[in-house]
C-alpha cells in the first residue's frame, strides 16, 4: 500500500503554520517579510495558500549545458542522471584503515568518474583535500574540476564571495557572459536545511547567488529519524518536506520561476549509537519519498545514493549500496548524488567501493532497461531448430545477441576459480588502473586559463596554491 502523500503534505503545512522555520539570514528574513510571510523573530509561519503560490513558480525542467554538449543534463525529462560522492574528508583502504584525503585523491576521483558513461555530472568534492583551506576550498575545487572535466560542474556551497567568484570563475571558463549563463545553465549545487526546521547563512548565501545567476540549486533536507526528526517514518516525512518545501517558497519570493530541486538526504539514526544509519532500509524509503513529493508539487527530485556504513568494502557494503540506490532508480529520481564510493557514514570514500558501486550502476541498468519481444527475440525458429536436448551455446543467434542482452560484469567472478577471492581483487585493480589510463584531459586553453586564474588571484588565492592545481590542469 502506498503513502498518502496528501496527508504529508497537509501535515507539513500544519507545521509550517503553527511551528514554523528559523531563517538565520536577515537577507532571507528580509525577502519573508516583503512577502508578507508572519514573522517571529526570524521564525517564518506560512499558510498553505502561501506556500502553494510561490511552489507553483517553480519550474517543471530545466537544462544545464556542459563543455561537451553530450554530457547536456536536462532535470525532470524522465532520465535519471549519476553524480560523484561528495564531502569525505577521510580515504578508506582496501584493508578498513582511514587516512586523510589529499588533493591527489581528489585528482583521481574525478577522472574515474570522468571516464564512467553513466555519470554526466562531475567535479564539486568527491572527497576534502586536507592540503587546501576552508575558507579556498569552494573556489579551489571548482579550478580543479574546471581543468579535468568536460562534463556538467556541480559545485561546493560558499558565502556571497565565494559563490560570486564561482560564477565569474564558469563564464571566463566557457567565454560567456552573464546573461548567457542565465540563459543556459552550466552549475548545479546543493543548499542542505538543518534539521529540525531550520536554514542557515551559509545555505542561503549558496541559494540566493545560484538564484541571481539562475543556476539550478538542489534544496535538500538530511534528517535523521529518532535524533533529528520524529522516529516515525511518516512524522520524519512531514519535517524534511517542510523544510524543504519553505525554502523552495522562499527561493520563488526571491526569483520567481528559477530552477530549483526538491532534495532529500534523510534517513534514520543508529538507536544503539545515535550515529546516522545512511544504509537503512528507512533511507531507502526516505528517497522513494522525496521523488513522490517532488512530483506531488511538480518540480525535480533529488535524493540518495549509494550508501553504506560499512568500514570495509565488504558484503554489507554491496547490500546496503544496491538498497539506496534501486530504491532512487525505482523511483525515478532525477539525479542521484552520493550514487558511488560513500563509507562510514559519509566520513569516507573508498577508490574499491568506486568501483563496486559503477558495477552495481552497470547490474541496475541492466534492470531498468526492458527487454524486446519480437521474432527475433523470441527465436522460435532456433528453438525449432536445437529441438529438446540440444545447446545453444554455438548458434549464430546466441552470437548475435549475447553482448547486447547480457549485462557482462567488470568485476564479479563467476565460473568455477580457484582462487575467487583474488581473482575479484585482481579485477579491481585492473579496472582501476585501465579507468585511470583512459582518462584524457579537456583542453584548457591559455586564454581561458589566465582569465579564470585573474578572477581566483582578485578572490586572494595565493600563487602557492595556484601550483598545487597547475600539477594537474
């Protein structure tokens, strides 16, 4: 039996009423006010007729443009697109032990994801170099990104500074300007809610800057049910689309008719820990909820992943993973963020759960994608023609069919082996190293190079940290 989605919505309404939303921002508590939103303080109180109004503003689709036109993402056509692991700031081996990420591994994450056909976004912080300070770190990354991917730039969140930089930092790279990066999107984000009912500075400053530039920003709730939100799934339900949803009113208020996505990173806690619980079965539910909210107020959805909160790359690792991410793809989710390599929690990515994630990506395709039924399919006149007790193993129709049919693993070991246990270890770095030895780098040329590397030297990067980017760019 399906949820109501009806009753989430009329009990989130009740909570934006009665309880409301903090808005930390005087700018957002601002634009609130000249909207005649009740204020208490900076504790926004909404009618449902409100928040209707400014939601049915929001935009069904929306496209956003790469280097390369055939990675063009096009949000809310029915396709749902791939993006890297984000905000890591630990690597796990392949043996469980954890080390500080650098700005190498960082270099590596994108150009496997770079060489995945079933990603069409890349860049934003698959993982946080400990080399680069917070304060760069937005700006820096985006540098990074810009000079190794040809494919759709997601970015990091920043203050006003940072995210204005970003923007001059995407029309010096592509040679546009501002209107025309108005006009076609090229950067996608996005701005979490702090759960219980609350958005910060940081958030908006993100949300207003993609909203002036007209840039698709993913508003995103994590709750946890049981520490953050109510334990109860539906309880759990009612809080993050209230989140969400106000700020989606709030982004209307400001630029009425700029793209924005419904998201959700919410699970549940740990009960015997409090820690979160990214693998959960109620995870998994969360995302299948997110998308039948979104569709309920007619805009994008983003949500999930492939998660996990092992501490090895091992079978709870590739159970949880399949979970959350069948469930977005189930769904329909329009993007799915955190969709490879995710550990701990998202403490940590793993370059061997990379892997095994693009290989559980590789099998869910294989499942989504429907099968022909016609005469050639269907090879009655083959049948025919082995009779009972023959093979099929030779025929010119097994031959014809076998690669388009069958899903062939990258990793898994199938047959019998001896040695099954290296043998898929063996796999992992063959493919390792081949993804790596694919990888090519966009042309960046001098021109583009000086103009963007102008706008970071004018945000104050120091020419130390220009080196460490120009090692790979």
């Amino acid at each position: 039996m399906s949820v109501d989605v009806q009753k989430i919505h009329e009990a989130s309404m009740e909570i934006l009423k009665t309880t409301g939303v903090k808005f930390h921002h005087p700018d957002a508590v601002e634009v609130l006010k000249e909207h005649g939103i009740q204020m208490d303080g900076d504790v926004a109180h909404f009618t449902e007729e409100q928040i209707m109004k400014y939601v049915e503003m929001a935009p069904a689709s929306v496209s956003i443009h790469a280097k390369n036109p055939k990675y063009d993402i096009a949000l809310g056509s029915g396709v749902t697109y791939n993006a890297p692991c984000a905000g890591a700031t630990e690597i796990m081996e392949k043996d469980g032990t954890i080390r500080q990420a650098d700005l190498k591994d960082l270099v590596q994450m994108i150009q496997l994801f770079e060489t995945n056909e079933d990603y069409l976004f890349n860049g934003g912080t698959p993982c946080q170099p400990k080399e680069i300070p917070s304060d760069i770190a937005s700006v820096f990354l985006h540098y990074i990104a810009m000079g190794l991917t040809e494919k759709t730039l997601w970015t990091a969140c920043g203050d006003y500074k940072q995210m204005e930089t970003i923007m001059k930092m995407t029309m010096a790279r592509y040679s546009i300007t501002e209107e025309e990066l108005r006009a076609h999107p090229r950067l996608f984000t996005m701005v979490n809610t702090n759960t219980p009912l609350q958005f910060d500075i940081n958030m908006t400053e993100t949300l207003f800057t993609y909203l002036k530039y007209r840039q698709p920003i993913a508003i995103t709730a994590a709750a946890m049910g049981g520490t953050t939100a109510p334990v109860t799934l539906a309880g759990e339900l009612a809080v993050l689309n209230a989140e969400v949803i106000s700020v989606v009113a709030l982004s209307q208020m400001f630029a009425p008719g700029a793209p924005v996505v419904y998201g959700s990173q919410s699970t549940n806690a740990d009960m015997k820990s409090c820690s979160i619980a990214v693998g959960s079965p109620e995870g998994a539910l969360c995302y299948k909820y997110a998308k039948k909210m979104a569709a309920f107020y007619g805009i994008p959805c983003r949500a999930g992943g492939a998660l996990s909160d092992a501490k090895i790359v091992n079978a709870q690792a590739g159970y949880e993973s399949m979970l959350t991410y069948l469930s977005c793809r189930l769904a329909g989710v329009d993007v799915v963020f955190q969709s490879a390599g995710i550990m701990d929690g998202y403490l940590a990515a793993s370059f061997e759960k990379i892997l095994v994630d693009f290989e559980i990506i590789r099998f869910v395709n294989r499942y989504m994608r429907e099968f022909e039924v016609d005469t050639e399919t269907l090879a009655l006149e083959v049948v025919e023609e082995v009779g009972p007790a023959g093979q099929y193993l030779m025929e010119e129709h097994t031959l014809d069919y076998c690669r388009e049919e069958l899903c062939i693993p990258a990793l898994s070991v199938r047959g019998p082996q001896e040695n099954g246990a290296q043998v898929f270890d063996d796999n992992l770095k063959k493919q390792m190293q081949m993804r790596l030895d694919s990888y090519q780098k966009p042309v960046l040329s001098a021109e583009e190079k000086a103009a963007v590397k102008a706008v970071m030297e004018e945000f104050g990067i120091e020419e130390s940290f220009m080196g460490l980017a120009d090692a790979y760019i």
